[in-house]
C-alpha cells in the first residue's frame, strides 16, 4: 500500500499546535487536557507516519540526483569536488528537504506539548490534592 505524502495537512497541523497553545495556558481542566493529549496522539500519528514518507521520497530522490549529477559529469567531462556535489544535490532537492524538516519538526512539537500536559495535570491533581486537604483541616 503506497501512501502519499500531503504537506499541506502537516502544515496545517503545525499551525493548529501554535494556536492550541494558547488554549492550554489558561486550562484548568484536568479532562479537557487529557482530551488534548488524544487530540495530539492521533496527530502524531499521522505526521510520523508523513515523515516516512518524505524520508523516502527524499532520499530516492537524492540517489537519482547522485546518479544524474555523475553521469553528467562524465559526459561533460567536468567533475566536482565532493562538498560541490553535496551542495548542488542539497539545493536540488530544498523541497524534499523542507518537507521532511517539517514533518520531523512537528513530531517534536507534538511530543513535547504531550510532556507539557501532563505536567500541567500533574500539577492540577496536585494542587487538588493540597485544596482538598486544607479544606479538611478548616473543617
């Protein structure tokens, strides 16, 4: 089964994590924050599995511009030391590139909100904890 990569959805993810962050700031639902930690599984889900995708559309595309960047200079006669030829193959390929920072970048933007939340409930049971003690002892 051979899916395709959409970057315009990665995209769009990223931009929903910067404006969820907000959201999370002024939450003081323990039950809501653990509905985000849902919300941001399946979001890794599906960008790790995009950032395969453009692992591998990457890196078939760099063996193919290797090749032709070879037999170009073969033909021509015209050879390149070996930091020219990686440069010229990573300018050739800054879109596949892009895409998979993307992805990577996202992922760990995901991974690190998700540690963010739990601390943030971590932090509200506790403070529930200390709340309901006090109210104990003024009763």
């Amino acid at each position: 089964m051979t899916q395709e990569l959409d970057i315009s959805k990665v995209e769009a993810c990223a931009a929903w994590l910067e404006e969820s962050a907000e959201g999370y700031k002024s939450s003081q639902s323990i039950h809501w924050l653990i509905d985000q930690i849902g919300n941001l599984s399946k979001a890794m889900a599906f960008v790790n599995n995009q950032m395969a995708i453009a692992k591998l559309i990457y890196n078939n595309r760099k063996v193919k511009a290797y090749h032709a960047l070879l037999t170009s200079s073969i033909a021509n006669e015209k050879y390149f030391s070996a930091t020219q030829g990686k440069d010229y193959i990573s300018g050739k390929l800054a879109t596949e590139q892009y895409c998979f920072d993307l992805c990577e970048r996202t992922s760990r933007t995901i991974t690190h909100t998700m540690e963010a939340l739990r601390t943030c409930i971590s932090a509200l049971k506790e403070e529930a904890k200390l709340e309901g003690y006090v109210n104990q002892q003024n009763a």
